[in-house]
C-alpha cells in the first residue's frame, strides 16, 4: 500500500512499482487508507507512507497502526531529514527510509528490506551474522564522514589496535566484521558501544537512523538468545 497527499508524486510512484511487477494500493488521503487497513490488515506486504501529510502525519498514521498492533511493514518516504521525527519513526518500527529525490535502487533496497521484516517471511538471521552486519554498517556510517577503522579504534577507545611498521592495524575490529573469524564467545557490548560512540559524534542523517533500525534488530536477536542484560553486568 502506498500513502501519500502529493497525487502526481502518488500516481508516479505508483505506476512504477507496477511496472516492476508489484501489486498497489494508492491513497492520498490518510484517514481513506486508514479504512482499508482496518478491513485488509491482514492482505498487505507493506505500507509506504509520506511523512509529512495533512490531517494525519505518516508518523502518526505509524503509531495509530502499532498501536493496533498491526505489525505490517513500514517504509517512509521524506524529502525532510527531520532527526527527531526520524528516530521517533525508528521507535515505533519501520522497515527502512526512502529519500525524495529517489533512486529505483534505493527502493528496492528498501523493498527486500520490507520483505524481510513481513510476519511469517521474515530471513531470521543468527546473532553473530547481525553483530557483523551492525558493526559494518557503523563502518560505513564512520567511513562517509572521512574516518576509518583506524581512526574509529583510536577516537572510540573500543577496539584495541596493533602497531604495524609506521601504521596500525584493527585485528580484534576485522575479526568482528566476518561471522566466521568472531571469537567463540564474541563480546556483543562492544559493538553496542561502538553505535552508541556514532550517535553522539556523528552528524545526524539517514545513515545513523538505519544504523538505529539495525541495532533494534540486534538486540531483539540478543535477547531470544538469552544473551542480551545491562552493559554494567558485563565483564
């Protein structure tokens, strides 16, 4: 399903998820789209929602559908990078973002990731495979403001580096970003610690809020492994 107030962005938008094969429910109206849901909750892969629409903001039409406890997936659509409303959207769950102007590549990322999180299809992943997936993607976070592992081992203080010749190396840091290569018994917290290092030194966009999406995951994950307690238990 598909909301948004913009009837030519809407309609575009529409056409093209068509074109691509997908069926489409298309709204202008929140309070309309609202109706169908409450009748066809259970019929839909996902719902994409404007962020910002009168009467009913995508934000809000979010909460009133958690709040039911529809567990639909959810995408946003938002040309405003607005940090607040964009983690308040994280809070309540959403699937991914989709910026204005987009890319058919940035939706269709944000459509396998829909796909994954729908009930019943979800691809559950084991705990180390997310550790690595997290880790990396705080990474690219760090590496797209001009730092490196290096320098994020150094400036965090989290991971240990190796003097190499006139450089350094992050052994224990490359060893986490492989499922594989992880320690036998991974020290989980340090890569909580290393998105909460992010969070507080790096410029809010898209990036962290997809890195905020992905630790949500994670921890969900830790604590059906029976792993996941408050950090200061940890040794």
């Amino acid at each position: 399903m598909l909301v948004d107030d913009d009837r030519f962005f809407l309609k575009a938008f529409k056409n093209l998820l068509e074109i691509k094969g997908h069926e489409v429910e298309a709204f202008h109206k929140p309070e309309e789209a609202w109706k169908y849901i409450g009748k066809n909750a259970f019929s839909l892969d996902g719902l994409i929602l404007d962020i910002r629409m009168p009467g009913m903001s995508g934000i809000d039409f979010l909460k009133k559908l958690r709040q039911h406890s529809f567990d639909i997936p959810v995408a946003l659509i938002t040309g405003v990078q607005s940090q607040n409303d964009l983690m308040e959207a994280v809070h309540f769950g959403i699937s991914g973002l989709i910026f204005k102007p987009f890319k058919w590549e940035q939706v269709l990322r944000t459509l396998e990731k829909m796909s994954q999180d729908a009930p019943g299809l979800a691809l559950v992943l084991d705990w180390k495979q997310q550790l690595s997936k997290v880790l990396q993607k705080s990474l690219d976070c760090w590496e797209q403001e001009g730092g490196n592992r290096i320098s994020l081992a150094q400036e965090s203080g989290i991971w240990k580096t190796t003097p190499d010749g006139s450089s350094f190396r992050t052994l224990t840091l490359n060893r986490y970003l492989k499922p594989e290569s992880q320690p036998k018994r991974p020290k989980w917290w340090l890569v909580l610690d290393t998105i909460q290092f992010m969070m507080l030194n790096l410029q809010p966009g898209p990036c962290l809020v997809e890195l905020e999406i992905e630790k949500r995951k994670l921890v969900q994950s830790l604590k059906e492994a029976g792993l996941y307690q408050d950090k200061t238990l940890q040794t």
